[in-house]
C-alpha cells in the first residue's frame, strides 16, 4: 500500500514538472515572437530585450517602438541609441544599463561611480544622463521638423544595483529601476499635451532608416573604432 502511495506521489510530481516545462517552453515561444515583431533575436543585450517585452505587454503599439538605431552624426561617426518611442506627447529615449553594486552621481557629472565589494572597488563611467541627452541632441539635429516636440530620457538600470545617491537630474530625465518604467511611461502621457507631428511619415523614415544601419556590419565596427578613439583619448 506504501509503494503504491509513493509511485501516485512520485507521478504527480513528475506530471507537475513536466507541465510546468511545457508550461515555461510555451511562455518562452510567444515571447520569442512578441519580441519579433519589433526586433531581431540578436540584437542589443539581454537587457534591452526584456525592456521591449515589457513596453510591448503594457500596449505600446509595436510600430512605434525601435530598438537598437544608430543615427548618423556626421559622416562616418553615428550614435548608437537603445530603444526609442513615438508617442502622441513626444518622443522618448531609453538608455539601458546593466550594472551591480552600489550607484552614485550627478546630473552634470561627466562619470558616475560604481562601488563593489562594500568599497573596496570603484569604477568610473560615462554619466548615462549626458550620454542620452547627446543621442536626443542628435534625433533632434535630424529631425528638424520636431523642432517643438518633447523629447523625454528614461535610464534604466538593470543588474544587481543600487542607486544609492543620485541628485541634480535635469527635468524631464528619468532614471528608473526595471519595475517602475511602467509608472513613468503612464505619467509622461498622463501629465504632458499631445503633440503635433507635421510629418510622422518623415519621423517614422528616420527612425526605421537608423535601426536598419544596425544591420550594417561596416557601420557596428566603424561605431566600435570611434568609440575606441575616443576612450583612448580620454
């Protein structure tokens, strides 16, 4: 009577683990396929990707969403932007991070810092509020007909971080763990006017034409050298 109580509780639990598989495998599939509908697999970094399931699953219309661009500055040089929307109050830009330990910085700091190991380590980088600020001084240079339109910067930290002291963050600059862009996404079109376009088609064109030069090999390692020139000349 015993082993036959352990075989039907052994079976549960096989069929439980097996559903749950399936279960995660079928889960797994349509975010594939919700994720193809705005962009490639590959592209961008496991960060990025989860950010653009979450914008999709909260009803940001999938052919207002672009991920990965790089815009052309000037000839051979381009900035390389993670993920832009097109609202009807304007346009915001995502900046992903994805760091650990401890956070702090200014708004007008050119590096923030970040510290590991309870202090013992401490790391310089590029402060991500003027980083996105130049790729929205860069649309804004191309799209001179949105010379009026709100540009709105959301910087995401993903990773096992802490924001520990942030202060001096200009208006309209958000900085955001992964479980709160919700919140700032619904009051940017909550508390802002709509906006006139006058030629979504034009944005729309740019927008697209610089996802497609992430595409372009040539124009990835032509990005990764400027990069490199400039680090090195820092």
């Amino acid at each position: 009577m015993m082993d036959s109580l352990l075989v039907f509780l052994f079976f549960i639990l096989f069929v439980g683990l097996i559903a749950r598989y399936i279960g995660y495998i079928i889960q797994e599939k349509k975010e594939r396929e919700l994720l193809q509908t705005v962009t490639s697999l590959n592209r961008g970094s496991i960060s990025e990707r989860e950010l653009l399931l979450k914008l999709i699953k909260e009803g940001i219309p999938v052919s207002t969403i672009f991920h990965d661009l790089y815009l052309e500055k000037s000839k051979g040089f381009y900035s390389q932007i993670d993920v832009v929307v097109a609202t009807k109050v304007g346009i915001i830009v995502f900046e992903v991070k994805d760091y650990s330990g401890w956070i702090f910085g200014k708004g007008y700091q050119t590096y923030w810092t970040q510290i590991l190991a309870y202090g013992e380590e401490k790391y310089k980088f590029y402060n991500p509020v003027i980083q996105n600020q130049k790729h929205i001084e860069t649309l804004r240079h191309r799209m001179k007909q949105c010379a009026n339109v709100p540009f709105f910067s959301i910087i995401v930290f993903y990773g096992n971080c802490t924001l520990k002291n942030l202060s001096s963050i200009p208006e309209g600059i958000f900085i955001s763990y992964p479980n709160k862009v919700s919140d700032i996404i619904n009051s940017i079109l909550e508390n802002n006017p709509p906006v006139s376009y006058t030629n979504k088609k034009e944005v729309v064109n740019i927008l697209k034409e610089a996802v497609v030069n992430g595409n372009n090999p040539e124009i990835q390692i032509q990005h990764i050298q400027n990069i490199k020139r400039i680090i090195n000349k820092a």
